[in-house]
C-alpha cells in the first residue's frame, strides 16, 4: 500500500496504535514487528493476517491459554549453533529447553483445532512436536539449568569428593570460630571470600596471634582476612576440584551441543513460530481492548460501510474518562464515492476523516476494526491525504502552496484503486479563488473514481456535492439550541458553519451581526439559514425515530424474554425427566450392588460373589462403552441437531457443550450455525451446541 506523504502514519496517529500492540508483545522481535508494521495491498494476505487475528480473539474470549505463551529469546543461541565448535552453557539449554516445550504446546494445542482455529492451525502445519530435544536436555540439566550430578561418572565422583571438601572445611572453620569468639578476636561478620578463597575476619589487633596467611582487610583496616594455616591444602583442593568440575561440565556441554547442532532448523522454525504468534496475539489483546471486530472484506468491489464505526484512540481515551464515544456510520459505493463533510468548528470533521483513513491502514496492516460485524470494507493500492498546516518554511511555501503541491500529486497519481483524504478543503487563499480552485480538483478527482473524504466550510463544495454524480454531503449534527457539537455524522445533508448563531450565542454586539449578514449576498444567508432549518428538522426526526425504535427494541425484548422463560422451562422439563431415568438407574444398581454386599456377608464362597460383581460392573462398564459409542454415532448427532434446531432462531444464546463463552446465532444453514463469541463471528456444528441462559 502506497501512502502519501511519507508521514501519513504519523498523522493519522497510527504509531500510538502500534506502540499499544508491541506493549502486549512477549519477546522483543514480536515488538520490533509490531513497530515495524506496514500495510499490504494483497487481498489474500491481508485476509489471512485478520482471520489469524480474529482466530486468536476468539481463543482469548473463550479461554485458551495460546495468546499467553512464554518464551525466551535464543537469538544468541541459534548464532553459536551455526559455529563449529561453539559451546553454549547450561542456562543457554535451560532457555533452549523452555522454547521447545512451548512450542510443542502450542503444536499439540492446534493439532485437532482444525474447525475452531483453521488460520493458525494452517500456520503451523508444516511442524512437528519434536520431544527428543527436550528428552537430549532434559538427562543433562535439570529444571533450574544446573547440569545434573549423573551427567556424567566423573562429574558424579568430582561433586562427590567436593561435598566431602566442603564438609571439613565446615568442621574446621566452626572449630576455628569458636575459638575465636571465645577469645574477642573475631569480626561481625565471621567468614568471607577474598579471591574465591574462604577466609576468617579477624580484628585487626590480634592477626599476629593466628596461624594463617594474610589474604586482605576491610577499607577501615580494622579487619583482616585470614586463610587457617590449616585449612590452606583442604581450600587449595576445593579449588582443584571445583576447576575439575568446570572443565567436565564444559565437555559435556560441548558433547551435548555437538549433539544437537543439526537441530538448528528446527529450533529457527519454532522461534519463529512463537514469534508470530506472539505477535498475533498482541493484535488480538488489541483488538480486545478497543471492542474490535473482523468486518466482511470485499475483494472486487471498492465498497465501504462503516456501522458504529470508532477511532480507537479516541475511543480509549474516552473510556479511561468514563465518558461515551459517539460512533460513525457511512456508506460508499459506486455511486456515493466522495464524501463532502461540512458542519460547524470543533463539531468532529477532522476526527471523522481520521477515522475512516485509520481504520483503512489498520485493515491493511491486518488489524481488527473497532466497527460492528457487518460493516464491509475493500482493499485500497493507495491512501493519499492532506492533513493539518503545510507551511514548509526550509522550501519557502506558503501553506497555499503546499497544499496545492500535493494536489497536483494528487491529480498524477489518485486511481480508482485510491482512498484520499483532504482536511479544510480550499483554505489558505482568498475564500472565492480557493473555493473555485479546490471545486475544479474536486471535479478531476472524482472523474479518477476514486473514494475520498473531505471536510470544508465552502458553499459551493456543498452545491457541487448536492448535484454531482460521485460526491456525496455530510454533517456534524449540532445541537441549535444549546450551540454544542453532537459529534454524530449525518449522510445526504450539507452542514450550516452556524458562524451568527455562535456570536449571537456568546454575546457579540447584535448590530455587528446584522452588518456582517449585509455583506453577504440574501442567496448565501437564505442558505445558511436553510441549513440550519435542515439541521434542526433532521435533530428532531432523529430523536423520533430513536424513541420509535426503542419501544420497538422494548417489544421484541419483552417477546424474547418470554420466548427465552419458556424454552428455559421446557429445558428444565426435559432435564428433569433425563434426572429422573439416571436416577432411576442408579437406584437399580445401588440395589444390585446392595444384595451383593448381603451375600458377601453371609456366603462363604467368596468367589462366587466377586464374580458375580465382576459380571455386574462388566455390564456396567459395557453400557457406558455403548451409549458413549452412541453419543459419537451419525445418528446421535443428527437427534442432537434435530432437537437443537427446534429451540434456536438468529439470534438466540447459545454455547459450546460445557462450555462459558456465550455466543449470539447470526445464521443458520443445514447442521451448521454462525455464532458470534464476542466479537468474533465463528461456523460451528449444531450438534456441539446448547441453549445459554
């Protein structure tokens, strides 16, 4: 995807969206991914990169635990395993170790995930769990990453003759300790290490009256640290022998990554395997976090519908200040391609054209959209935008000049493949000439059929959207009563600037507004104040309309309740009736098993009554092995979606069987439902499903 300018991101505040998803990232490669993301214009890959991202959505809102795997980094390791030769350290294992074994989690996790995780099982079908790896690690070093005393024969003997050191040294140096005490010459702190070597503090004053060797003092000099005469063979050989140790340990690294050289491959694809999924998983916590959604991707037609449509910033800003975030809904097609916004200052025109040109980059970057379900967005080649002050003070343009430099790029290189974006349309020169201007390049635009949004105050821009074919008005719903910004869009109407309403509102002299209305000509006045007619009628109609569908809304949730109370009896019903044949049976074997232990007691031939309970609990156990069997048969799945199609319509809660999550059916077909788990819409067979309540 080509964007222009270079900074577009930037100005779309895109880098903050990518900061929150690398802050969910695990390892550092997942986040250098997530800072380093670019959008794509290939459908299939974007495709695959959302229905990745909405599998791994649906995996945290049901509960799996494969968004939160750890893992380490073994970039390091990998670079030493490419070197003949190389040696990595126990702990480089113990690190090497814990990546395999998440890895062959999560590689275990999808191997009959097919259904519920298609996408990121696809993903990792070219994998193997590998356990000889871990098994290799697992004989040599132990779960906290110290090599094993049975590593080896000679490094058990080694250890073995050091613990025994280190057991005389204990007596001596106790011995020696007590002495000392005994006699006031020991420091505080009694033994220490002076160069790997175990010494005794002793007060400085009494060093000539113990046997030993000098080997420091403390920076008071009030302290000196003394080696006993006594113990200097036993140290010297503790020190031999910890060398020893050393020297066996490195060689039985040295085997063992010898051994595991021709693993490099493998562990380079699981790395990379974690990483991605780390990644998606980041996109996913997202996605959580802003309410977004996969929304249905066109792949031919350049259609964009956006239904309660949110700027992610904005819209967690606003939850952070418990306040409510009014959503965006647009349309464009192949008739309605440029859409025109007008409406007052600080009424949300900038922030609506930064929504629609975010979710766009977010889309292609694979992304969720913080959008409903049912919106449909296609792919765009190019996204082109003019955003905010231009004034280039290094190359000597004008704000004027600047925008018209990049509407000449516009005019070379916005295609039908291209969504462009222009805030304040026209401003910079005088209102007529800018307005004129910026009317002829609307036209040139919208011959390319390209989609685009633009804000602006002009008249002329809002007549030319009125009656060209391709452009499209828009507003910013503001309330006339209390001169306060609605931040709602409302499509097919041009906005009034309510420029005197505002004066008149905060006091400026009235004569002053009746001269400034006299420079005007009565036609643009007359419109302004249609508009503002417009505005107040359509406000007014709006509020009908929503009252209207919220008694509807009451209605139908008054019918459903009902509906939902009813088929929840009848679920007891059946339910009760089930209890009551299991418990039937059970009483039945409790009897069975009751006259058995009345037979034990009274019949010596104890065999006789064992076999007997053997042929009982046979039975048993063959019954349960049937009505499992049965359970699985073609024929139980087809009662199962038989009884469940009878209680489900769209828009009924269901469940997986034993599960939590509780999803809404969308629709229906043959044995099979699309359910929406959060906001995560999922085919799943009727037979796994239950009513939710």
């Amino acid at each position: 995807m080509n964007l222009y300018p270079n900074n577009l991101a930037e100005q779309l505040d895109f880098p903050l969206i990518l900061e929150r998803v690398a802050a969910y990232c695990n390892g550092q490669n997942a986040k250098d991914l997530a800072i380093r993301l670019k959008p794509k214009s290939a459908f299939n890959e974007v495709e695959k990169m959302l229905l990745e991202t909405g599998e791994m959505l649906l995996s945290i809102h049901i509960g799996d635990s494969m968004a939160y795997l750890q893992y380490p980094s073994i970039d390091k390791e990998l670079n030493l395993l490419r070197i003949k030769n190389s040696v990595l350290s126990p702990q480089q294992f113990h690190a090497i170790r814990i990546l395999v074994s998440s890895a062959n989690e999560l590689i275990q996790f999808l191997s009959d995930k097919d259904e519920v995780y298609p996408q990121l099982k696809y993903k990792i079908k070219h994998l193997d769990a590998d356990k000889s790896i871990v098994a290799a690690i697992d004989e040599i070093i132990d779960k906290d990453g110290i090599v094993r005393d049975d590593a080896s024969v000679l490094l058990r003997k080694i250890r073995k003759e050091i613990i025994e050191n280190r057991s005389h040294a204990d007596r001596a140096y106790r011995t020696h300790i007590q002495r000392l005490k005994k006699l006031g010459h020991l420091a505080d702190f009694e033994e220490s290490f002076v160069n790997g070597r175990r010494v005794l503090g002793v007060l400085a004053e009494h060093k000539r009256e113990f046997k030993g060797i000098i080997l420091g003092q403390s920076s008071s000099g009030k302290i000196t640290f003394m080696e006993p005469q006594n113990l200097i063979e036993l140290n010297n050989e503790r020190i031999e022998l910890e060398s020893e140790e050393q020297h066996e340990i490195h060689r039985i690294m040295k085997e063992l990554t010898d051994s595991l050289r021709d693993t490099h491959a493998v562990l380079s694809d699981y790395y990379q395997m974690l990483i991605a999924f780390d990644f998606i998983a980041a996109k996913a916590k997202y996605a959580k976090d802003i309410k977004a959604t996969l929304p249905i991707l066109i792949e031919e037609d350049k259609k964009m519908q956006l239904v309660n449509a949110y700027h992610p910033i904005l819209y967690l800003q606003n939850v952070e200040k418990k306040m409510s975030t009014v959503p965006i809904q647009c349309l464009f097609d192949h008739e309605q391609r440029i859409m025109v916004i007008s409406g007052p200052n600080a009424g949300g025109k900038s922030i609506t054209l930064k929504t629609i040109g975010l979710l766009q980059l977010m889309l292609q970057c694979g992304l969720l959209l913080p959008v409903s379900a049912k919106s449909e967005i296609g792919l765009q080649r190019n996204l082109y935008a003019d955003i905010g002050d231009n004034q280039s003070i290094e190359d000597g343009l004008s704000t004027y000049s600047s925008r018209l430099l990049k509407m000449k790029y516009f005019l070379e290189n916005v295609d039908k493949d291209t969504l462009f974006l222009i805030d304040e349309f026209g401003t910079g020169s005088d209102p007529d000439m800018g307005g004129a201007m910026a009317e002829v390049i609307l036209d040139k635009l919208n011959e390319t059929s390209a989609q685009g949004v633009i804000t602006t105050h002009f008249t002329n821009l809002k007549i030319l959207a009125n009656h060209g074919q391709g452009i499209f008005n828009a507003c910013m719903l503001f309330n006339a009563k209390t001169l306060k910004p609605l931040y709602e869009l409302q499509l097919g109407e041009p906005g009034s600037s309510f420029t005197f309403e505002v004066a008149e509102k905060i006091g400026l002299n009235k004569a002053l507004i009746l001269e400034a209305k006299s420079k005007l000509t009565n036609e643009k006045v007359k419109m302004d104040k249609l508009l503002n007619q417009l505005q107040q009628e359509k406000n007014s109609l709006t509020k009908l309309k929503r009252n209207l569908q919220k008694q509807i809304g009451k209605t139908t949730a008054e019918k459903r309740e009902f509906q939902e109370l009813n088929d929840k009896l009848e679920n007891k019903i059946e339910k009760t009736n089930e209890d009551l044949v299991e418990s039937k049976r059970l009483v039945e074997y409790g009897k069975k098993l009751y006259v058995l232990t009345e037979e034990w007691e009274q019949n010596k031939n104890k065999k006789e009554v064992i076999s007997k309970f053997v042929k009982l609990a046979t039975y048993e156990k063959s019954r349960r092995k049937e009505q499992e069997e049965y359970e699985r048969s073609e024929q139980f799945k087809l009662q199962r979606v038989a009884a469940i199609k009878k209680k489900i319509e769209i828009g009924s809660k269901v469940r997986y069987l034993k599960g939590k999550e509780i999803g809404v059916i969308q629709s229906l077909h043959e044995d099979r439902a699309k359910v929406l788990f959060g906001r995560v819409e999922m085919s799943v067979g009727l037979e796994k499903l239950e009513i939710a309540f």
